[in-house]
C-alpha cells in the first residue's frame, strides 16, 4: 500500500528528488512491487495514521505554520553527494543471497527494492563508484552494494547447485528441484515441483542426458502468466499467445482429443514410453512430469532441462482436427528474435535436433506434416541454453493408441540417436 507522508517530509522529498535527477538511471524506468526479505534501514520514514496522514505536532495541528522537522539522518542522507559512476561493460556475479538491486544507490529507502537475487547470478556493470555498481538487469538500469558483487564466479558450480537441491529417492534416481541461482529461473512464477531423474544402468551408458517434458499438466498454470523473452520483447508470432504480447499463460491446459482424452494425459503416456526406451539405449532421463500435476511452468521446466540435461524434448499435439502429421516449431525466422540471447546463441541447435527428430520420426513410418516445421516463438524456445524443441506428434484427430505411442517414442529415440551421432 502506498504511505502518504504529511509536509514534514516534503523538504525531504524535494532534496532527494534534486539528488536523483543527477544519478545516471536513477528514477528512470518502471519497476514492478515484490516480495523482499527483511533488511536493516537508515533514517526510515515515520509510520502514517489510519487516516494516512504522517503525525502532526501540536502547534503544526493548530495551524501555527511551524516548520517541518528533519531528523539528522534524513537531512545527512538527503544533503550526501551522489555517487559518481565510471563508465564500464563487463560482468559481475552476486556473492551472496536475498541480495536487493536498487533503482537508487541509498540503503536507507526500503521503497527503493526492484529485485532480490542469490549467489551467482550474472549481471551486466555499467558503471562503478567506490561504494556502488550500477548494472542492467532484465533491462532495467538498477544499483547494487559493490561488496555484494565479484568479478569471480562464485564457487557454485552447476554440479554443486544441483546437488544441492537433489534428493535422491532411490538408487539411480533423483528428485530435482528448481535452484534459485540458475539463470533464467527468477522469471518463472510456478516453481514448487521437482522433476526425475533417472540414471541409465544399461552397459552402453552414454554419459548423455535427454529432458523428457510431458506438455501441459500443471494446475493453476491457465491463469498465470511469465514474461514471454528475457529481454522484454514481444512476441515475434502468433499462436496460443497472440503477436506482440509480452506476457504468456505460465502453462496451458491442452487441448482435447476427438474422443474426449485430455492432451496431458497422452503426453504423459507416450513420455512415459519413450523414457524406457531412451534407458534402455544408455540415455539418462530427466522427466519434467510423471503425474497428472506438477507444479512447475514453462519457464521453470526449461531452466531445469537448461542445468540438467543435454536436450529437451517438450511432447504435445496441435489443436486443429484433420490428422495433420508430426511436426516441430522451428525458430522464427525474424532477426531481432534470432539475435536475442540466448536464442542468438542456441537456434540453429534446436533446429538440428528437431530435422533430426522428424526424421527419426519419418523413418518409422509416422506421417509427416508439410514440411515437417512450422515457425514459432516460444517460451521454451526464448529461454532454452540447450538444444530444445517442441514436437507435435499430431492433432486432434490422431490416433494415440498404445502401439501409435510406441512407434512414436521409438522414432523420437531414432532422432535423439541421429542428433547425437552428428555431434
């Protein structure tokens, strides 16, 4: 709730306000109110009535025109030189955690907190001053304390992360929770759920790991929404997200088949077919799904897939009903969105592991729609640092029978073959 604060502060006010104006992206920009934990802080404001209204004293509530009344620290802190910023471009990392990002550098205004973030994430200095770093984050000019940042990594490697958000259930299998310090995985809004991962015990173990996202399956995820790029942008086409939006359904029911099944339920059934059969080929699986609900987004399955495995294969059917044939979403072919990391960085992958899973998918005997590819900008696509595609094994109309689902997970396992063969 926004404090309204009385002519005791209006000095206050004022002064600070000429301050800001004289930092470079101080008071620039629209920052969203979040959730922080708690910090200690310098000079706070007094608290409003009821009313809203900040105390008065005696004389200022007969009209007697007295003057306001500035503690020494507010007057110390609004009369304090502003900082003065070095230009620089490189990249520091957070050394610890619940670390605030300010849109101001002054610890003493708890209204100043645009974002909290953990040890390790990256974030891109453009200025430096003895006490503070300016720095870009999710396109916003903000402030951080400079003994919070390094120029070092910290000492949280992928492994360790993991490691420390895995619990092992039983032997050769895993629980895997989304960490806080992964890149990418502050934009996700639905994150409480784990996924599996299970270690292939076949001889020809190949050391390599395939994400398995059985689509949809998450409740509540209808009436959610995550931002559609990291960068902001909108979207480049359209689709279950119209063009030009920012903003998506965090995850989308499905749709449903001709004969009333719910597509998260065939999703989940043919992702369960094609785990085996990736096991038993000397795969490792991460699967982002083994029940009706899982408690984790688009965003949120794809950073696990992008910390945890070596592809990710995200299973869905299309919406329309003529039995259309199998299909993946291919990168748009529009510059800004190709040039935008990490796609800029990732596309063509994702565009080889999906030529490679509609051949594998055409070699045992599934139909083939057009071209095999239809353009699409997709979250998964937006956030994804490893080859990553979702495919369409059909529509609406499909048969997804038992036997449909086998030759479809052994014609997807040809394609993961085909990929890695090439690499």
């Amino acid at each position: 709730m926004t404090r309204t604060y009385g002519r005791k502060i209006a000095v206050i006010l004022t002064t600070v306000s000429m301050i800001a104006a004289a930092v470079p992206g101080c008071g620039q920009g629209k920052y969203e109110k979040m959730e922080v934990a708690s910090e200690e802080t310098i000079g706070e404001m007094p608290e409003a009535e009821e009313s809203g209204q900040v105390k008065m004293s005696a004389a200022e509530k007969a009209g007697e025109g007295a003057q306001p009344e500035i503690s020494p620290s507010d007057r110390e802190r609004a009369m304090a030189p502003a900082p003065a910023f070095t230009d620089v471009s490189d990249t520091v990392y957070i050394k610890g955690n619940q670390v605030r990002l300010r849109t101001a550098p002054d610890t003493g205004d708890d209204q100043n907190i645009a974002a909290v973030v953990n040890i390790g994430t990256a974030l891109t200095r453009t200025g430096d001053s003895d006490d503070w770093c300016r720095i870009n984050y999710q396109g916003q000019i903000l402030y951080v304390s400079k003994g919070l940042v390094s120029s070092q990594q910290p000492q949280t490697t992928q492994e360790t992360s993991a490691a420390a958000q895995t619990t092992v259930s039983q032997s050769g299998v895993s629980q895997i929770s989304l960490d806080a310090g992964w890149k990418y995985a502050d934009f996700s809004a639905i994150k409480s759920g784990t996924a599996t991962l299970y270690r292939s015990e076949s001889a020809g173990r190949k050391g390599i790991t395939v994400c398995v996202n059985a689509g949809h399956g998450t409740s509540g995820g209808g009436s959610v929404k995550t931002q559609c790029h990291p960068d902001g942008t909108p979207k480049v086409t359209g689709g279950t997200t119209g063009a030009g939006a920012t903003k998506a359904i965090a995850v989308s029911s499905g749709m449903t088949f001709l004969d009333g099944t719910p597509e998260a339920k065939v999703t989940l059934a043919l992702a369960k077919v094609f785990k085996e059969k990736l096991l038993a080929a000397g795969y490792d699986v991460l699967m982002i799904r083994e029940g009706d609900d899982v408690q984790l987004d688009n965003i949120a399955r794809t950073v696990l897939a992008n910390n945890m495995a070596d592809c990710h294969i995200a299973l869905h059917w299309d919406s329309t009903e003529n039995n259309k044939g199998a299909f993946f979403m291919s990168v748009p072919n529009v510059a800004s969105y190709r040039a935008m990391e990490p796609v800029a960085s990732n596309w063509q992958k994702h565009q080889a592991l999906g030529e490679n899973l509609v051949a594998g998918l055409k070699g045992a005997g599934v139909k083939i729609f057009s071209g095999g590819s239809m353009e699409m900008d997709l979250t998964q696509t937006s956030y994804s640092t490893v080859p990553s595609i979702d495919i369409e094994l059909g529509d609406k109309a499909s048969d997804h029978s038992a036997g449909t689902l086998d030759v479809l997970a052994s014609g997807l396992l040809a394609g993961v073959n085909g990929y890695f063969g090439k690499e």
